[in-house]
C-alpha cells in the first residue's frame, strides 16, 4: 500500500511539471534528493558505528545483561502469553535495549528475529498473535534515552546543537509508548470479549469391553 501511495506522489509531480512546462525542476530535485542522500547516509556511517562498538562493549562488560535483567518483569508484563524460556524473550529484551539507545538499524534485526520467533508459536499462521500486535506497538513507539540517529542527522545538517532534542524526544516517545501500551491493552481486552479462547478438549473416553 505504501508503495502505491509513494507511487501516486510521483506521477502527480510529474504531471504537475509538464503542466507548468517545469520538468527540469523535477530532474533537478530528484538529484538534489539523491545527493543529499548519499551525504547523509555518510554521515551516519560513523555515528552508527560508534553506537554499534559500544553496544558491544556493554555487552562484553555484562551491561547488556545487567539491562535486560532490569527490563525482564516488563517484558514479562506485556507478553504474558509468551513462555519464559523462548528465544522471542531475548530478541525482544535486545530490540528494547537499542531502541532505547535510538539505534533503530540495530533494533531492526532483533525485531524480525522476535517475529520469526512469536511466529513459531502462532496456532495461526494467517492471523498475527497479541504478542505479535504488541511488540509492533513496543517497537513503533519506544521509548529513546538517547536519539543517536536524529543526534547524527542534526550534525550532518550543521546544527548548532545538535543534542538539544534529547530532553523532548525522551517526552515524545514515553507518551508514545504509553498511548501504545494502553491501546494494545485495550485491543486485547476487546478481543477475548469477542473472541474468548476455546476451552481445551477433553481426551477421548475409553471404549469399555463387556466380557460375556
């Protein structure tokens, strides 16, 4: 869907360029746009490899450990249905920890793991589980301590403080991930009223033999 809807911009520009006689501004901001993108992709690159060495450094000094021990009851909490002992937990316990660092390349992986996993434990495979809705929500709107993307697009852009957003991001995203987590409850909630799970079936009864 987000393709087509992409797709429809770009025929519109077109033709609103013909119309107007102005192609050659569209040639020029489709340059203009890949340029800046190739600058800004190269001024992520160190940022993103700072943030990615520490994580590995927290993670050989136990702090990675230290964390997800610190996020477990809340994991636990939002995904009950999950067991206890399946490797969704820490791949989710890992896209929590970035994405609250606000490396979101670095939570993407371990998200798709954590779905690969949740899915392994779908009864349907058609139809996504509550714990698969809930780590979408988790993931869309986590909370961020440390913006490092944005922090490094600002610098590539020659902002004059490029920092300053950590105090609102931090506010943004807590209030984001609090509106998720009260929907997804909400969904829940609304779904076994609807839809309560069937009770499980009893075992077949024995056939009993009278012996003439």
């Amino acid at each position: 869907m987000v393709n087509y809807i992409w797709l429809f911009f770009i025929v519109i520009g077109f033709i609103a360029a013909a119309a107007q006689g102005r192609i050659d501004i569209v040639t020029e901001a489709a340059f203009e746009g890949a340029k800046t993108g190739v600058t800004v992709c190269f001024g992520l690159i160190s940022v993103m490899v700072f943030w990615l060495g520490m994580m590995r450094v927290a993670e050989d000094g136990g702090l990675l450990k230290k964390v997800a021990a610190l996020l477990n009851p809340v994991v636990r909490f939002l995904f009950p249905d999950v067991p206890k002992d399946h490797p969704a937990i820490g791949y989710i316990m890992s896209n929590m920890s970035a994405n609250l660092l606000g490396l979101g390349n670095a939570a993407t992986p371990m998200g798709i793991k954590a779905m690969e996993e949740l899915q392994k434990l779908n009864p349907n495979k058609d139809t996504a589980t509550p714990a698969m809705c809930t780590l979408l929500a988790i993931n869309t709107s986590s909370i961020t301590l440390i913006p490092a993307t944005l922090i490094a697009i600002r610098m590539n852009f020659n902002s004059a403080n490029p920092a300053e957003i950590v105090g609102t991001t931090l506010i943004a995203t807590a209030i984001a991930t609090i509106v998720a987590i009260a929907a997804d409850r909400w969904f829940r909630i609304v779904r076994l009223r609807t839809h309560p799970p069937l009770p499980p079936a009893a075992p077949p009864s024995e056939s009993t033999h009278v012996k003439g």
